[in-house]
C-alpha cells in the first residue's frame, strides 16, 4: 500500500507515515511527465478512425485528463467499479464532453468494443480512497474493516479474517505483504477475535499488528501495519488475480501498434508486469526498466516514491516472435 499513517490509539512509539491529506476526491496523477512522453505516438487507426484510450483504472481521471488534453482527437473508455472515483472523473472530465465514456467495472470484466491505441492501468490506491477512513483501507483516522474496491459488493477484511484459519492467514500476510513476522500476526488476531470478538476498526487492527513487533522496530518511517494492511487489501480485492487477467487479455485490446502501460506500486505487481512484458510474443517492450519518479516529483508527492510504469507495444498481428 503506498502509504498510511496512524490512528491516535497508535503507540506513541510509532510515528505517522508522511503523505497523508484531507484533501477530497482528487487524483494527482503519479508519473505524468513519463506516460506522456511515452504516449507521445499513436498508432494509425483504421480509416482514420479516432484513436481510443482505455483507463482500466480511471479513478479520479487525472492520468485521462492528461493524455485527453496531450491528444485532442482521442477518446476515452475509463473503467472504475468505485461510484465515489467515477463521479469524481465525471466532473473532472466534463470539459471533454462526449469524447468521454465511464463504465463501472472492473478491468477483469471488460471487453471492449473495438481495438484501442492506448491501454493504461494505474494499480495504486488513489489517496481519497486512503484518506477515508470510511473506507477501511488505512489506519490514519479509525475506520470499518472494509478495504473494498467496489464498497457494494465482495467479502470485507473483517469478514475474511474471521473466515481464514491461522495458518491460512498467516500465509497471506507473508505472500501478499512480505512481512516477515506473519504467523505472530495471524495468532494475534485470531486470538483476539476469539476472546474479544470483532476488531473495533481499523485502529485496533492497526495496534495490534504493531504490538507484535519490538520497541525499538516501531520507529522507522514505514508503520507496522503496512504490509499487513497491503496483503489484505490486495487479497480482498484478489488485485494480483485481477491483475493477470488484465495482462492476459490487454494485448488483443490493442490495434497494432497500440501501447499499454501499468503503473504499480509494489514489487508483487512490477514482477508480473515486467515477466508478463517480455515473454508474451503479441507484445514488444518500450521500456527494458521500469520509468520511476524524479526527485521534484518524488519531493511534492511522496506517494510517486514506489511507483514504476513499464510499457509494451502490440505487434504486427502476424508477429508471433517473443520480446
């Protein structure tokens, strides 16, 4: 998860994680000079047809904006299955007017009308859905154990934690947030739901999982919970499934010559991007390491820190050959 921070029943030992606001639903587009140099060309379309874009993660259309302004005659498809995210790109999209079309869905259950110049998807977890403690994806202002994508559908954290034994939820811990003390935390919380019931929030879960760790590993800049939070936002969304599909199927999206790009935040997401990048032959790599944040950008928005964008070109539909 690119960042979180504390709740006030957070040990005083353990110090907020920058990057946090209380800004309402704005997306800062992450990496925005990059995408636009290496969206720069589009592939011809047949008849002269306009170009399309697809946004798997349209969020609050910042990344859209960019490229809708950068390319007047391109159109845009963004996915969202989030109805706070899509509103917000609603209104921030409105001057491109019918250039524009939003669906609520998840990328995974797409198929597009027709083959598209331009695929992007940005895995990162917008900061409004961070910030809203409504929400449950953070533990900086106390909140349900929710953590859903889509908030009308699917199995929240406190309903999937209760559901896992021990050993199931230690090892999602350890698959999912690489955290190294994952089977003390699976036992921690399963203890507690067995004597004390359900976890209060977002807080509560957030100090136990920083009780498991020594005094002294409480003070890095990087909280306690975060892997642990990051393993089961990504299990409840099923985010790395969801992800394989997406790299499956976004090659046949695409008109020769087309790009797509994915932006990711985590080193789970990067691997299968860069493995999925070079060894599908529908596919040639733009980019041989993934393009990251420049000082200026990583100084005005922490949140650019993590992320890495890697983009591949469509072949020629006869090319078959491996990347």
């Amino acid at each position: 998860m690119p960042d979180s921070a504390t709740t006030p029943t957070d040990p005083p030992s353990v110090p907020p994680l920058a990057g946090a606001t209380d800004d309402s639903f704005e997306h800062v587009p992450v990496l925005a000079g990059p995408l636009l140099e290496a969206f720069a060309e589009l592939p011809p379309t047949p008849a002269g047809a306009a170009p399309l874009l697809i946004d798997c993660t349209l969020g609050g259309g910042g990344h859209s904006a960019l490229l809708l302004e950068a390319h007047p005659q391109l159109r845009l498809i963004g996915l969202d299955q989030d109805p706070t995210a899509r509103a917000a790109a609603a209104a921030r999209l409105a001057p491109f007017g019918e250039r524009v079309s939003i669906v609520a869905s998840n990328f995974a259950a797409f198929t597009p009308p027709e083959p598209a110049a331009l695929v992007l998807a940005d895995l990162g977890v917008s900061s409004p859905q961070l910030d809203v403690a409504a929400r449950g994806f953070s533990f900086r202002a106390d909140g349900p154990l929710d953590m859903r994508m889509n908030p009308e559908a699917g199995e929240t954290v406190a309903e999937l934690i209760a559901r896992l034994e021990e050993a199931e939820l230690a090892d999602l811990i350890y698959a999912y947030g690489e955290e190294r003390l994952s089977r003390r935390i699976a036992r921690k919380i399963k203890a507690h739901l067995a004597e004390q019931g359900p976890f209060a929030g977002t807080g509560a879960l957030a100090y136990l999982v920083a009780g498991c760790y020594p005094p002294a590993a409480r003070r890095g800049r990087i909280h306690p919970a975060t892997r642990s939070f990051q393993a089961l936002r990504i299990a409840v969304n099923d985010e790395l499934g969801v992800l394989d599909r997406l790299l499956a199927a976004a090659p046949d999206w695409l008109l020769p010559g087309g790009l797509v790009g994915v932006i990711s935040f985590h080193s789970l997401e990067d691997r299968r991007v860069k493995t999925a990048f070079a060894g599908d032959g529908r596919l040639q790599r733009v980019t041989r390491k993934p393009l990251v944040a420049d000082e200026a950008e990583q100084a005005a928005n922490p949140r650019s820190r993590s992320a890495k964008l890697r983009v591949a070109r469509r072949r020629p539909l006869e090319s078959g050959a491996s990347a």
